[in-house]
C-alpha cells in the first residue's frame, strides 16, 4: 500500500505542476485551454535540452522558457489583440502538440543521460522520511516532488497573503475596478498567464525527464486537460489542487496496481478511469453554488480599457 | 509624446477585411518558414514540396480530396456547435461512436442490398455521433456543466471504448493473432464516382444543406442568437435547452457520419485510429472559414492539401509530418491576431505640447 501511494505521489506531480498553473493563470482572468501544449512543449524541450547537455538544471530551463514562449503568444493574443481565449487555447495544444512531435521525431526511443537520473535520485528527508506510513510515501521522493510541497505553500501564500495576491485576484475578478484602483492589469495578466504556463511545461518535463526518461511520442496523453478539469475541481485552490492532482495521479496508476494484485480488468477499461472521473467531477462541481468555490467573475472575458 | 488609442471599427469594407486576413496568411507561412529554418531544414524546400506533393500527380490529387472529404464533414458539425458558443472538441469521440456503429451493422446485418445497407449504416452512425454530442449537451443545457473538458474527455473515453473492442471481442479469427477488427462486405463499402468515394458528394451537398440551415431556418436562426446572447434569445422566448440539445445532435450527427464514411470508404473496417485527428483539426478550419458553411469547403481543401503535403515530405524528404500540426496553429494564430485588425483601428495620438504661454 506503502509503494502504490508513493507511486500516487509521482504520477500525480504532472497533474500538480500543470493545474497549479493554471489555477495562476485563470486567478489572472484568462482561461487557457492550452495546458495539454504547453505541457507537450515542455516536456520535448525540458527532453532534449537535458539530452544534449546532460544538465537537469538545462532541462529544467528549457521546459521553462518553453512554457513561457507558449504562454506568451496565447497572453499577446487574447490580451493585446483580444483573440478568442478558447479558440486561441485550443490553437496553443494544437500547435503544441505538432511543435512536441516535430521536433521529437528524431529523439524517439532515446534514454535520459545517467546524469540526469542521478539528479531525480530518490532522496530520504532525515526525520520526516523516518515517520510511519507518511515518510515512506511522501519524504522518500526526488527533489521535483519536493519542490511540488514547496510551490503548493508558496502559491497559497502568494494568492492568500501577500498584497500582489490580492491584487491579482482583484484583477481576476474585475479588470476594470482593478484598473480604477491602479493596478496595472495587463502587466499581471501577462505576467501570471506566463508564469502559470512555465509550470504547466515543467509537469510535462517531469514526465519525459522523470516519470519515463525516454522520449515517448505524446507522453501527456490528456493530462492537461484532466488539469484543466481539476481547477474546477479545485475551485481555484491550489491545496485542493494538491488533494486533487494525487487522486488522480492514483487512478492513472491503479491499473498496474490491479494486475499485480490478481484481479484482471482490461487495461483499457482502467485506462478510461481518469477520465470517467474527471466527467463526474465537473458535474458535480457545477452543483455547488457556494461563494468562494466561484471561478474568477472576469474569466474569459477580455478587457478593454476603452470600452469599460 | 506619442500615444496610440484603440478605437473599435463600425464597419470595414470586404475588401479590406480580407486583405488583413490574407497578409495575415503570408505572414505565418513566414513564419513559419523561419521556425522550420530554424530546425534546420529549408522552408524552400519544404513548401514547394508540400504542394506538389498533395497537386502534382493525379494521384496525390486524390489522396487529397479523401483527405479533404472527411475534414469537411467534420468541419460542419463543428461549426454548428459553435455557431451557439457550443464549445464542441469532440469531433475526435463522435467520429469514432459513428464509425463503431457503422462497423456494427456492417459486421452484423446481412443480406441487405448496398444501397440500404449504406443508409442503414449512414443512420447509425449519425445516431452514434448524436447520441455521443447529446451527453455533454444535456449536461450544459440543464446544469452549465463545461461542455469543452466534457466532450474532449468523451473523446479519450470513445479511443479506449474503441481500441477495447478491437484488440478484444471485436477482433478478428482472420487475422491471425493481429488485433484488427474484421473487413466490411461489399455491400458496406461506399461506391465511386470519378475514381474518388462518393464522399465527396455526400460532403458537397451537406456544404449546401447546412448553409441553408443556419441562414435560412428558423431552428438555425434560433442557435445563431444563442451564440450570440443567451440573454437575448430567453428575453425572445427561446428554449435555450432544446437548442443546445438540438445543435448538438446535429453537430455529433455529422461527425458520426464522417465516422461512417471513414470506416467504409477508406478504413474498410474499424479502427482506433480511425478519427485521425479530424475532429480537431476541423475546429481550426471551422474557425478560419469565419463559421460558414461555404468558406468552409475552400478552407478545409486548402488544409488538406497541408496534410497531404505534410505526410508526402514525411517520406520524400524524411521531414516529419508533425510540420503540417505546426503550420496549422501558427497559421490560426496569425489569422486569430488579425481579427483585432479588422475589429479595432489604431490612432496614434499626437499631443503637442504648447511652447510658449498664450498672452
């Protein structure tokens, strides 16, 4: 049970990084449907910068700039030219996925340097890592997991306690007041529309770096979406996204889990699970009408100083 | 000091407006010259290539009108969907439940003579696509439930449901261990015209009815202000639900016929990978012919001769076909952008600032 939900832990990383960013996005007032391309684009260039150069920290970086190249032709688009969010979104994974393929082909097949591997190497936090049941699942992981606790507290503190949160939300919920109030809107739309999108590319670099290290054609297979599906789940909150990005990340793996135990199910059928799910839960979600559990009031509307 | 403001345009004469969207199309082949330059391969080289590998022979021609054939349909249904602010990313889904019910009653049914057996299989399908669309539609009109994660999710949902079938109960004893569902008979394979499957006649004349049924219907007529304004078509009295449910019928309707029409035309049975990535592709198509049914035909032709072009570099150049996917989102961007050129104009503000007090 130990191992499954350590394993819970590590298939649900992509999911955590990829709808956290998005969460940062949407608290913004844009509703980017491209996570599934960002994360593509991340996970091919986080694969081949950390391929060429044997550095993780290359890959890393290169899984980032993508996602903020990407995210930055969606921002100069919906924001500055008023586009479409949905279409210029759908767009992004459409161009993303191409993009991902393209540049893949010739690295198909091809292994994670020894280097890189070392790096993700399983580490044992002194103390925590001793406790029972919560050590051996949560503090016996690589330093990206790590890193995943680190940016769920860090986010949280941004969107709850710091004045820049608050600001951000304001613009979120109503651009115009927000620019009345002297907020500079289109420098945060842009900023957080980027930001959110480099962490999108880096839950895609998590799969091809770590989860699989090797370059495997569409490796996020639905993920972003299933991420976009859990901001609502979520409701724009990035601890339930933590809660949220590990259920999932466990029906992703429970068929492996299932055929160990004995019990045979067509792999098929489990594979349908995730996705099943994510249905159930957007319509449930839509059920509930409490306050905080709203999206942002200007989601998906652009603003247009001119017109307000 | 030099300022711009942004003031939104009443009216843009035609002429202008597809000149903008034009350049607009020159300046993402640009550049998306320069991204394939950039991955060191020569855009003129590439280019000329992808056009005389989906034009030049007349062989290449018909590989790309069935590639046209299927993305038209396709678009259609979309397009219908998204005429009412119907966010409809389930092409892929509803495309494989019209093939898979096709396939049924190819496999199942015997005796019928063609004709029949190609219209029962046609109604099928058509009710598979719908029956697919309807699920998430429902769900909208009568709980707001996010129609864009629900259809894409249906899509992965369908891919498995397929791919089930075919590696599982419906795969064939003939094929020796090979996960492939069984051949369609004779009378289950559409018949030609001109060398090309009737297809192409089928697309044609929906081109026709669906610009009718939009333009000229009341039903149409209904979706067009939902689109546009919820509020507007409750505040005429409209049944916001039953519209939704209807557009989406027909929506998923003619994707499951392009379902129908890939499995018998060009598939001969059912497979997974069936759908192709029409459904999406078909939303950017969608999309460039501005939602209208007759744009929709030049529009989709000229991205099939992309794909077309795409997978004959793939071989005769050893460049992959991926560049095609990419050259259809830089293209959209591009034409994504120009919209607010043809929406908005652009003032530059000039104050001058007053140099000498005014006695």
């Amino acid at each position: 049970m130990e191992g499954f939900l350590a394993a819970t832990v590590i298939a649900g990383m992509p999911l955590l990084f990829a709808t956290t960013g998005e969460i940062i996005t949407e608290k913004s007032g844009l509703l980017n449907l491209g996570v599934e391309g960002l994360m593509l684009m991340g996970a091919i260039m986080g694969f081949v910068a950390g391929y060429e150069t044997g550095n993780p920290w290359m890959g890393l970086l290169g899984a980032i700039l993508a996602g903020a190249a990407g995210s930055l032709i969606f921002a100069f688009l919906t924001i500055t030219l008023r586009a479409n969010q949905v279409v210029t979104g759908l767009t992004l994974t459409i161009f993303g996925t191409g993009f991902a393929s393209f540049m893949g082909k010739s690295y198909v097949g091809l292994v994670v340097p020894q280097t890189i591997k070392d790096f993700f190497v399983k580490i044992h936090v002194p103390l925590l890592g001793d406790i029972p049941f919560i050590g051996p699942v949560f503090f016996r992981q690589d330093v990206f997991v790590y890193f995943g606790y680190f940016l769920v507290v860090l986010v949280s503190l941004y969107f709850y306690r710091t004045k820049r949160g608050l600001n951000l939300k304001a613009v979120g919920e109503s651009a115009a007041s927000a620019d009345a109030s002297g907020i500079n809107v289109m420098v945060y739309k842009y900023v957080h529309t980027c930001i959110g999108g480099a962490l999108c590319a880096l839950g895609g670099a998590y799969m091809s770096l770590v989860m699989m290290s090797v370059w495997v054609e569409n490796v996020v297979a639905g993920r972003g979406w299933i991420a976009v599906a859990l901001v609502i789940f979520a409701s724009w909150n990035p601890i339930k996204a933590f809660i949220g990005a590990f259920l999932f990340g466990g029906l992703s793996i429970l068929g492996f889990r299932l055929q160990s135990m004995g019990i045979h199910i067509s792999q098929y059928w489990v594979d349908m699970l995730p996705y099943a799910a994510t249905i159930v839960i957007i319509i449930l979600s839509s059920r509930k009408n409490k306050k905080e559990n709203q999206p942002p009031a200007d989601l998906g509307i652009a603003y247009f100083r001119e017109e307000r | 000091m030099t300022r711009f403001n942004i003031i939104k345009r009443d009216d843009l004469p035609k002429k202008r407006e597809w000149i903008i969207r034009t350049l607009a199309i020159l300046f993402s082949l640009v550049s998306a010259g320069l991204v394939i330059l950039a991955l060191g391969f020569d855009p003129l080289e590439v280019f000329p290539g992808m056009v005389t590998g989906a034009l030049g022979t007349e062989i290449r021609l018909t590989q790309t009108i069935l590639k046209a054939i299927p993305l038209i349909v396709t678009s259609l249904g979309i397009l219908v969907a998204f005429k009412m602010n119907f966010w409809n990313i389930g092409g892929e889904g509803q495309i494989l439940m019209g093939a898979l019910a096709a396939a049924y009653v190819a496999l199942n049914v015997e005796g019928l003579p063609k004709p029949v057996m190609l219209l029962l299989m046609a109604a099928a399908a058509m009710v598979a696509g719908g029956i697919w669309a309807f699920i998430p539609a429902f769900f909208k009109a009568r709980m707001g439930v996010n129609e864009t994660i629900f259809t894409l999710m249906l899509n992965y949902i369908a891919i498995k449901f397929v791919t089930y079938l075919q590696y599982g109960p419906w795969k064939s004893p003939e094929s020796q261990g090979f996960p492939k569902v069984a051949t369609f008979p004779d009378n289950a394979t559409l018949p030609k015209l001109f060398g090309i499957h009737i297809g192409w006649v089928i697309a044609l004349i929906l081109v026709v009815l669906v610009y009718i049924f939009i333009n000229h219907t009341k039903k149409g007529f209904e979706i067009r202000v939902v689109g546009e304004s919820k509020e507007t078509a409750r505040y005429a009295g409209m049944n916001i639900s039953s519209v939704i449910i209807v557009a989406m019928l027909i929506s998923g309707g003619l994707c499951g016929l392009t379902g129908m029409i890939q499995a018998s035309a060009v598939e001969k049975t059912l497979a997974a990978s069936l759908s192709g990535g029409y459904g999406f592709t078909a939303i950017i198509t969608a999309w460039l012919a501005r939602l209208n049914a007759i744009a929709v035909l030049f529009v989709c032709f000229a991205f099939a001769i992309l794909l077309q072009g795409g997978s004959y570099i793939q071989i005769s150049m050893q460049i992959p076909a991926a560049v095609a996917d990419m050259l259809q989102g830089i293209i959209l961007f591009f034409v994504l952008g120009s919209e607010f050129f043809i929406q908005y104009k652009i003032g530059i503000i000039r104050k001058n600032i007053p140099q000498k007090e005014v006695a």
